[in-house]
C-alpha cells in the first residue's frame, strides 16, 4: 500500500514539473496574444537607412622617412664640438659636428703660401720670356733659349694651376670639418661623443687615439654613421595592395588622389594622407603591388619604422541603402531580411549585397531606406510571426532615410 501510494506521489511530482517547464517555455519564448491567439517573439531591430559608404582596401603599412640621412666624417680628426641633443629637431643647415679645423686650417694656409710661391716664379719667367722674346728678334740670342723660356713659363702656370687646386682642397676638407643637417628632421641617438677621433684612421692613429678617446664608441673607422637624421613632416606610409584591385586603383587616382587613413594597431586614428605612389611592377611571389601615401603627420604621431593598420578609399558608394550586417540571412536561394511591418509582422525578403565592412551591409536590391529590419532572433522567425523589438530602432547619425527607391 505504501509502495502505491509512494508511486502515485511520484507521478505527480513528475507532471508538477512537466507543467512548470512548458510554463517556463512558454514565458522565454514569447507571449502570448489572447486576442490572437498567436505568440509574439522578441527581436531587435534597425533602420535600413541611405548613406554615402566608402569602398576601402585594408592593409597593414610600414611608416617610412621620405628623406633619411645617416651623417658620415668626410675628413679625419677629433670631434671638438656637437651641436644638438639626441631626439631633438634639427633645421636644415644647422651645424651638428666640429671636427678639430686646425690641421685643416694649417693645411690652407700651407697651399695658400705655396701658391703665392709659385705665382712669383711664374711672374719671373714670364718677364724673363718677354725679354728673350725681344733680343731673338734682335738675333742677340739664340731663337731656341726664348723657346725653351716659353716652355718654361707653360710648366710654370701648370704648377700654379696645382697649387689653386691644392687651395681648393684645402679649402673644402676645413668646410667639412663643419657637418650641418642637409635636410630638417628628428636626430637619433648618438654614436660618437666629443674627443672621438673620426675619419680614415691608420692602424698607429688608432692605437693613439683609443688612449686618449673618451666617453661610448671609442674612435670611429671609416664610413661610421655618427647620426642619423629622419625626417618627420611629412612622411610615408608604404603598404600592398592585391593586384586585382590595381586596375581600378590606377583609374580612380587619376582622377583626383585616393585618400589613405592610418589607425594605430588598436584602432585610433593616427591621420589623413593622399595616395601618391603606384610602384611599376607587382610582385610576382605574393601577387600584390607596393603603395605608398603622403601624411603631412604635423604633430608627428606616425614614427618611422612603425607598423600601421591602412585603409585605401577606392571610391565611394553614394545615397545607397544600409543594413547592418548581422540583419542580413544567408538561405538556400541567397540573401534575405526580416522586413518588420506597422503591424509588427515580418516578411521575408530576398535581397542583393554588393558590399559589406565595418559591420556594414550595402542592400543594391530588394530594399527600401527607412524600412525596419530584424538584427537579431531571425532564426525562430517566419513570415508572419509577430515580434515585439526590444531595441531602438533609430537611424544612424549622419544617415539620409527615404521611404522608397
């Protein structure tokens, strides 16, 4: 008798909770509408809205100096004096380096002083050569001592030729003592520091010189960088681009410049640029063709040697109408939408994309701005169903709405 009754107590604890859980279903998956007699599904909802969509490539660039300088000794000696701070912006033409002038110096004043030397001699045999020249023609010397005197006076300019070459070098080894920024840009660190000799150095020098050298790099071997110089504004972003897309790159560029955004590698904007160069050839290993933009980068946030997310505007898709993407349905006979009534019935309908980004659905058929679409719960939804949205349905900013095509 227990047993039975243990049974039956059973069986209906078993339908209580039966009962609960179609109530419970009932509640998550709609409400019902008694006048109806039909359930009404949540959904949320969006405009389908008409605005101008930009047509974008996506890639990853590399910033790059249009004009980088690595400065370089010309002349051999000891660094007496830099003119900057590492990290500083330096003009064009401003002094960076004084290399001891001195040696130099004394160098000009040595072909100076030879010249005016040889400028006597040649004066001296050029007077001597007129006065042979008179007493040949007078037959009160030989005609071969007044030629041999012309020889003389030629040899003689020839030196002095040398020697105002001579003046000229070392007139140009003291300038280079002077190393100025040939561009404006940021300056590196540093690689040399003051008493460091640089230039071509012998093996004795070098000895000599790494006893008396203070401070990081010692003496410095021919053709060592002492600086570099980058410059900043403005400045290049470099990226590739899908071969497929160059045709239409190319024709859309020459129209008027492609606009190119730089965004950090966490999505904030870093500037504007214009597209200005279109390599010559495409790189036959990836199929892809190098590109490269112009920033004017005037508070300077693009850093070279930094990698960039790019986006290229190719062109511009003007006054069509949008959807967001998660509001567009992949079925057996393609694309389609929950298209939202006045009555707050859906209706299926069948749509064509022709481009989609930024969470973005570009609609070329099948649907009018200003029409409410399902964006999310499409999935327990047919033609018909009533739905209740729960989320705003309000136009995008910036968005122009029409009622028809």
């Amino acid at each position: 008798m227990r047993r039975r009754i243990g049974i039956i107590g059973g069986l209906v604890a078993i339908g209580l909770i039966a009962i609960g859980v179609r109530q419970l279903s009932g509640r998550t998956s709609g409400t019902d509408d008694r006048s109806t007699g039909t359930s009404t599904i949540p959904v949320t909802a969006a405009v389908a809205a008409r605005r101008d969509v930009p047509e974008t490539v996506n890639a990853i660039g590399n910033v790059q100096s249009i004009d980088s300088v690595a400065i370089q000794p010309r002349v051999t000696g000891a660094i007496q004096k830099i003119g900057f701070s590492p990290g500083q912006d330096v003009k064009q033409g401003q002094e960076l380096f004084l290399i001891d002038p001195r040696p130099f110096q004394a160098a000009l004043d040595q072909a100076k002083a030879q010249l005016a030397h040889d400028q006597g001699v040649l004066a001296e045999a050029q007077m001597d050569l007129t006065r042979y020249q008179t007493l040949a023609k007078q037959n009160s010397i030989a005609k071969q001592q007044a030629q041999d005197q012309a020889y003389m006076v030629q040899q003689d300019k020839g030196t002095v030729d040398l020697d105002q070459a001579n003046v000229e070098t070392a007139q140009l080894n003291l300038e280079f003592c002077h190393l100025s920024a040939p561009i404006s840009g940021r300056a590196g660190t540093l690689q040399v520091d003051v008493g460091n000799l640089v230039g071509e150095v012998s093996a004795q020098a070098t000895a000599s010189a790494a006893t008396t050298s203070s401070g990081t790099g010692g003496e410095a071997a021919t053709g060592t960088t002492m600086v570099t110089v980058e410059q900043m504004q403005p400045i290049y972003v470099s990226f590739n681009v899908p071969q497929i897309r160059l045709s239409e790159i190319q024709r859309n560029q020459t129209a008027a410049p492609l606009e190119v955004d730089a965004f950090s590698q966490d999505g904030k904007l870093l500037g504007k640029g214009k597209l200005t160069v279109i390599d010559n050839q495409v790189n036959t290993s990836a199929g892809t063709v190098l590109m490269q933009a112009t920033f004017t980068n005037a508070d300077e946030v693009l850093w070279p040697g930094e990698f960039v997310r790019v986006q290229l505007v190719v062109s511009k898709l003007n006054n069509v109408v949008t959807v967001p993407a998660q509001a567009v349905m992949a079925g057996p006979n393609g694309s389609y939408v929950y298209v939202i009534g006045p009555d707050n019935r859906v209706t299926r309908v069948g749509v064509q994309v022709t481009a989609g980004e930024n969470g973005i659905a570009v609609i070329s058929k099948g649907l009018s701005g200003g029409k409410k679409v399902v964006t999310d719960g499409q999935y327990r939804l047919d033609d018909g169903t009533t739905v209740a949205v729960l989320a705003p349905t309000n136009v995008p900013k910036g968005t122009q709405v029409s009622e028809s095509e």
